[in-house]
C-alpha cells in the first residue's frame, strides 16, 4: 500500500484564529486535488507559537460543535487532516495537542507531554503536559504522533514504537538558532539528525513538518521531511518559505526493511521493563541515576 | 578549550534570515517602507544594504545627519553606499538643533554634548520615520548592544534590529558578503562624535578581541575563569564582565512599580506581532 502525505510547511497569524482556518481549508483543498492522502500541518498551525497570555484566546475543542474543528471535520471526508491547537479540557487547562482527523471523526489527539521551558522557551509557563504518549489505528496503519520538544526525548518515539506505531508524525514550531559557517543552523541540522536515526533505529517511516516565518525575532526555518525505514530521506520541502511538499510513503518497505534488519522483532522489551522498574524503583532518583 | 573561538558565519544563510526578517517584521505592521540614519559607517551601511534588499531600494529613506565637527569621509561614505543600493535620501544638518543647547552650558564634556547629537538625530529619524511613512530600522550590533556602547533613546532607538545577533566581526564578514563599500569596512570604526574619536580607543581594546571574548562568555556560557584559563587576561575579563553587566539597563525597558495582579513587563505577555 502506498500513502501520499502532504507537508504543509505553513506560516501562521498570530493569535488569529479564523485567518489560519481558512489557510488550512485552503490547502486541504489543494493537497486532495494533488492527489495526498493525508496532510500535515506543523505544531500550532491554527494559532501561532509564540502565543503567551493570548493562550486561553484561541483554546479550542476538538468535536464538531467547535466552530474552528466543524469546518476542519468536514474537510476530513475527503483526505485525512493533522492539525495542531491549542486544546482546552472540561476543567480549563490549556495544551499544546495535536489531532488526526479522517472521515468527519477526531481518530486521536495528542497533547504534548514536554513542554520546553528553557532557553528562550516558556511553554511550561501557559501550558498544562499531556500525560500519555499512544499510537492509534489508521486507514494507512497505526500511527503515532508527537510534537517538537516530545520528540527531543529519545523515550516517546520508543514507546509508540512498541505501541504499534509504523509511521510518525512529527510536528514542530522550531525557532532557528545556531548561525554558523554551516550552510543550515544548529537547530535544523540537529532536527534532521534525529529524525532519520529515528526512522533507521525504529525501521519505520518518520514525516516532519516545521513552521515557516518569523515571530518578532524569532525565525522558523521549514525544511519538511519524510524518511523511510531504511533512514533515507524520501523527499523535503524548502528553507523558510511556505510550501505544500508531497512525498509518497510505499508501506510495503517495512516489510522489506524488517526482514533484512529484525531490529522489532529482537527488541528486548521484557528486560527493558525489568531495568527500568530496577533503575527507578529507587526514589531518591526520579530521572534515573 | 579553544582560545581563539571561530566566529565565522554562513553569510547567504544569515542574509536570508535578515532580509526575510525585515520584510515580515515592517509589513505586518501595516507598512512598506523603513527610515535608517546613515552614518558612513559599517553597521548603518549593512542595514542599508539589508532593507534595500528587503523592501526594494525605492521603499528605503537613508538620513545623513551631519554636525559641524563630523567628519567629510563619514559624509561621503554614507553617500557611497546610498549610490552602491539606490535608496532615497535625505541630508539634515543637526548642528542648529544642537548648539544651542550646548552652548547653554559651557561646562559640558564630550560625552554630553555627544549624547545630545545621538538624540537629536534620532528626533530627526522619527520625524522621518512619520514623514515617509516606514519604520526605523536600527543599526546596534552584538558587541555594541553588550557592552552599552550606545546612546540610549539616541542610536539605540528603533521599531526592528537586524544586526543585534551579530557581532562586529561577523557584522564584517557580513558586510563584505552583500557589497558594502571596502573602504567603510576597512576603515577604524568611530562614532563620529568628536574629531579623532575611535570606538577601539574609546573601548581601550580591538573588536576583535572583545568579540571573541563575548562570544565565550555570552554564546558558549564559558565563565570568567575559564575565559581567562582559555588565554584572556584576567583584566580584561573582569572589566568586560563589569561592563555587561552595568550596562544591563539600556538592554530593558524601565521597570514599572508592581501594585496590580497584572502589569506591564511582568504579567501582561504578548509578542509585538500580537495578531499578525
């Protein structure tokens, strides 16, 4: 089987919700008359990144009596929609989530479990963490989601690994830092590393997509990317500038990469789960020694 | 530890960053155009450079702003650059805006009545900036904005800086990149607002060294002791350090008293490019 994905590599309006939902339809409507079968939009795609006291402005609801969500479902009859919002619960905390939306139905929402606040990060400042990292069934498969700083930590792609995912999406607002004499900044090249380890390490396919523009000083720098389960890099789309890029994942390659390199089938899971209970049973160490 | 820390940058990639930057930053904030005073110097060349690129040279107004004492090269070399991108320009004279001020007080330094020409053209670069209909686009680099070697509310003064992430050495690397002028990037930097007046004479030490210093310090998180481990002198070290950090005011905005559950720089958080 094969599954078209559409990087949607967007900029956003800060804080504006309506102007941003009408740049989603917008490309949903091109990506299914190019042929995608999904379409990816990177981490707060309807909102802005850097969004701080306008936060609870823009929470939404994923449900089709939201009226950010009801136009956004419906689209999702024809191909299947990830957008990333900024999620209110029925006790009022706000988190950063992403949600896979396919056939008029939220499939599964991811709320992002870390929340950078560091550096010139300040998520954990406006934002509550998710608690749960779960791959979920798909028409093309069983998925797993995660949003930037989630896949900065090598354990949530571990996890959805065994929890079934074959195909990741990852969703990043990535600030660009790190000007060198390099032809790419720090932080791109760094994303890039990890996204194609992962994809060798966990044999399957990993799909990134990242914001473009600028936020006050902060630029972000795009550059999408899919990669199959061999690491090899299936297709990106461009520095800085707003694109629709379409690469097409042949499914069929796990099998043929899994049967030269069992790395699933010889995970150790059991003494994985035995060192971790034995590493963490001591309680004066909450990270491990 | 490396001594002598690589400050060496990409230039397309940091051209692209800042002329996309320029571009998103004035337009979204309804405007098409920008003011920037041109001293005839490298930094306010750069940015010259930068935001033509950016707007398209006819939507840039370069000011000159000479005083009595400024020096006839600072002039020309502003003019240079203002022929090498082809931006508008405009040539005000601050000399009578400032002397009377300066000659009511006949005690006053060189470095007073150098304040007073900062601030008198950063009047005119606001004026303009109404004028003309753009946003002012600062001209600070790294160093400069570090150490505090500016003039509050004068040539600090700005609605964007592109430069404020690069320091002088890089500003260099960069300027040769987009083809500003040799003889400016060459020449000793100054402010102009004496005659003879050099910034590395002024500073007491060479951009490249205090570049390079600070790029440890500040960049790499080295600490003091291990800047002067890595072969600076401890002088020098704690003299860059103390400066820093006394400096500190003109990189903040004043603080406000706190009274109320919510006020201003402390608890009322939004970006500058608020919904758009």
């Amino acid at each position: 089987m094969k599954l078209t994905v559409a990087l949607a590599q967007i900029n956003t309006v800060l804080g504006n919700l309506q102007r941003n939902l009408e740049k989603h339809l917008s490309l949903i409507q091109e990506a299914h008359a190019r042929g995608a079968d999904l379409v990816v939009f990177p981490e707060l795609s309807l909102t802005g990144y850097v969004l701080q006291d306008l936060t609870p402005a823009v929470a939404c609801k994923p449900r089709a009596d939201d009226p950010v969500f009801q136009p956004l479902l419906a689209a999702s009859q024809k191909l299947d929609v990830v957008v990333s919002f900024v999620e209110e619960d029925v006790r009022n905390r706000f988190y950063i989530s992403a949600a896979y939306l396919s056939r008029g139905q939220a499939l599964h929402v991811h709320r992002k479990v870390y929340l950078p606040t560091y550096g010139l990060f300040d998520e954990g400042r406006f934002f509550a963490w998710g608690d749960t990292v779960q791959a979920f069934d798909t028409p093309y498969g069983r998925v797993g989601m995660l949003i930037c700083e989630d896949f900065w930590h090598a354990s949530p792609p571990y996890l959805l690994w065994l929890d079934g995912a074959d195909v990741f999406l990852f969703m990043s607002a990535s600030p660009g830092r790190g000007l060198s004499d390099r032809p790419e900044l720090a932080s791109a090249r760094w994303v890039n590393h990890i996204l194609r380890a992962y994809a060798s390490l966990y044999t399957s396919f990993v799909v990134h997509t990242n914001r473009v523009g600028f936020e006050d000083g902060l630029n972000f720098w795009g550059s999408a990317a899919a990669f199959d389960p061999n690491g090899d890099l299936l297709g990106e789309g461009p520095a800085f500038e707003e694109a629709l890029t379409l690469v097409e994942l042949d499914l069929n390659q796990l099998h043929r990469t899994r049967s030269r390199l069992p790395l699933l089938r010889d995970e150790r899971t059991a003494l994985v789960q035995r060192e971790l209970n034995r590493i963490l049973s001591d309680r004066s160490r909450n990270s491990g020694r | 530890m490396n001594p002598a820390p690589d400050l060496s940058i990409n230039t397309d990639l940091a051209r692209r960053i800042l002329t996309g930057f320029i571009c998103s930053e004035i337009t979204r904030m309804g405007f098409s155009r920008a003011v920037i005073n041109l001293s005839g110097g490298i930094d306010s060349a750069l940015s010259c450079f930068l935001t033509a690129e950016a707007l398209g040279p006819e939507n840039v107004l370069a000011i000159r702003l000479p005083y009595r004492t400024s020096s006839p090269e600072s002039l020309e070399h502003a003019q240079m650059v203002i022929e090498a991108t082809g931006v508008r320009s405009l040539t005000v004279e601050i000399t009578p805006m400032v002397d009377p001020l300066i000659e009511r007080f006949p005690e006053m330094d060189a470095l007073r009545k150098g304040n007073i020409m900062a601030r008198a053209r950063m009047i005119v670069l606001y004026d303009q900036s109404a004028a003309f209909q753009g946003l002012a686009v600062g001209t600070g680099n790294k160093t400069e904005i570090l150490l505090g070697y500016t003039t509050l509310y004068g040539d600090s003064a700005c609605a964007i800086n592109p430069l404020g992430d690069l320091y002088k050495t890089q500003v260099r690397q960069l300027a040769r990149a987009v083809g500003v002028p040799a003889v400016i990037i060459e020449k000793p930097p100054s402010a102009d607002l004496w005659v003879g007046q050099t910034d590395e004479g002024e500073l007491g030490y060479t951009y490249a060294e205090v570049d390079r210093l600070l790029y440890l310090m500040v960049d790499e998180r080295y600490t003091p002791e291990e800047c002067i481990e890595a072969g600076f002198a401890p002088g020098f070290v704690r003299a860059v350090v103390e400066r820093v950090r006394r400096n500190q005011f003109k990189r903040v905005l004043p603080p406000v008293a706190k009274l109320s559950h919510r006020t201003i720089g402390y608890d009322f958080l939004y970006l500058r490019d608020w919904g758009t």
